[in-house]
C-alpha cells in the first residue's frame, strides 16, 4: 500500500478501506500515482483516467438514438482505446517510460470509449431487457451489422473534448493540499472500479444464466403455447388469435345475409283524395286541393282503398 502517514492508521477508516480496496485492482505505485489533497489516490494515474472515464462515457448514453440498432462506430471507439493500449504496451516491453500526464489523459479516452460499448454489448443478452434499470437505456434492437450506430458518431466524439477538459482539471488538481479534492474524487473512483471489476462479471453471469434458463422453458412447451422468446409475452399471439376469430364470425355473419331469403313483399296500397259530397267550396267534383281556410278537412276528406 501506498505511504501516506497516519491517514492509514486505524484513526481514518474510511481512507484505509478506499486503499484497500484500490490494493486489489491496482499496484499503487508511488511514482505512478496522483498526488491530490494531502495523500495519494487509491489507485495510479492510469487506472484513475480509466475509471472516471467509465463513468463520463455513460453519461453520454442519454444522446443515443433509440430506434438505432447498430453498434457505436467501431473506428471511434478503437482510436479512443488505442492510445491507452499502446502506452501501456510499449512501457510493458520496455520501449519507452510513461509519464503520470499521458497515462491520465489515455485512461480517460479508453474509459469514455469503452463505456457506451459495454452497454451494446450488455444488451445482446435479452434478459438485460427485463431489468428494470437497463430498459431504457438499452437499444430496443441489435443488429451488428447495421450501418445505424445507436450512438451518433457526433456523440461519440463529443468524448474527446470532454475527456481533455478533465485531464485539464485533475492535473491541475495534482499537489493540492486541500483534501476536498481528494474526497470528492476517491469515492467516484473506487466506485467504479468495484463496479467494473468485481459487480460487472458477476451481473453478467447472472444475466447469461437467466436467459438461457428462458430458453430452456421456451423449449419444454407444448406447440399450442406461443413462444415467449427475448422477453415478448404472448399477447401478440392472443391479439391475433381475436381478430382472426372476429373476421371468421363477420365472414359467417355475411354469408348468412346472402343465403337467407328476402322476406315477402308487401303489397302497396293506393290511395286518392275524394271530396265530401257535402263541402260545396269545391266546384271541381274530382279536386284533390286541400283549401287552407277549411277547418274540418278531416270531415271533408276521406281515404279511400283502391
């Protein structure tokens, strides 16, 4: 572990618990670590781009495109992965030796690179779906080979920028004294590292386990019963198994309509107007004028049945 005087005592706990965690995902090398508040970050200036970088590059999740089903531009994220891996490749092999600035600045491109890409990946598996968490923030479909990336190339981009106004600010960071710093960084590092190191895997395991215990229900049921694959529920099949029995009762219904006979026809009746015989304001005996001043028509008029 990393020196820092009596801040890894027993008198600060939490400091000692953040360190001890970083001991397992990284070698706290003095000479490789940032100097920030008063002590060392829990783990060293590469691992501390990378694991802030995670967290930057899902914030730029909520600029993706739902309806895309292709994967982030691939030419992107790999020249935001490749500076980091050949930093820390040719300093492996011995060709050069890093500096605490370019392992910081690499690290944040790998993490903002990375990060929207992982969230692709977790969403191959369907059960991802069904975890209330991921399902909005998930594509609704994948399709690898797709040329519609469900996250813009513009978006993606945007991570360079974002990834040097950082650097900017934690190098500036970098031999401060004041340990508001140092706590407002630490957390969000160690954070991300037990997520990406140690719940990652495990959530994976479990989401693989839990598909494919999906799809060995699916095959043990009997063919009347719809399929219920990558999450869907059958009531798409109920919803046309209704209309394909509304269309058959109206089809019945019609063909009903068509053989039934037609009921018998009425037979019209006639009829004419004759006038009273005893209304004399008429002068033509065969007038069907009804006069307007005559207030006992009713009297005066009768119907007559051809």
């Amino acid at each position: 572990m990393i020196p820092g005087g009596s801040a890894y005592t027993a008198d600060n706990p939490i400091l000692f618990l953040l360190n001890l965690i970083g001991s397992l995902v990284c070698h706290q090398l003095p000479d490789r670590t940032l100097w920030i508040g008063g002590y060392y970050l829990p783990v060293c200036a590469r691992d501390t781009g990378a694991y802030v970088g995670f967290l930057l590059g899902y914030f730029l999740l909520p600029m993706r495109r739902k309806h895309s089903s292709g994967p982030p531009n691939l030419w992107i994220t790999l020249m935001m992965l490749a500076p980091m891996m050949f930093d820390a490749g040719t300093q492996w092999i011995g060709l050069r030796t890093s500096t605490n600035e370019v392992r910081l600045f690499t690290g944040l491109l790998f993490g903002i690179g990375l990060a929207p890409l992982l969230v692709y990946v977790l969403s191959l598996i369907p059960a991802s779906r069904r975890v209330p968490v991921l399902k909005n923030s998930l594509p609704e479909t994948t399709e690898l080979d797709s040329k519609d990336p469900w996250l813009s190339n513009r978006s993606l981009l945007l991570g360079l920028p974002i990834a040097l106004a950082l650097y900017l600010v934690i190098d500036s960071l970098s031999g401060s004294t004041n340990t508001i710093f140092y706590w407002s960084l630490s957390p969000l590092i160690i954070g991300s590292a037990v997520w990406h190191i140690f719940f990652l895997p495990v959530f994976l395991v479990i989401l693989i386990a839990w598909d494919s215990k999906i799809k060995a229900r699916i095959s043990r049921m009997p063919p009347t019963v719809p399929a219920l694959e990558s999450g869907v529920s059958g009531l798409a099949h109920r919803h046309q198994k209704a209309l394909i029995s509304s269309q058959k009762t109206r089809t019945e219904h019609a063909e009903k309509l068509v053989t039934t006979k037609p009921p018998p026809a009425v037979p019209k009746r006639n009829y004419h107007w004759i006038r009273h015989p005893t209304d004399r304001r008429h002068h033509d005996p065969n007038s069907r004028r009804l006069l307007l001043g005559s207030d006992t028509w009713n009297s005066r008029w009768r119907i007559r049945n051809r």
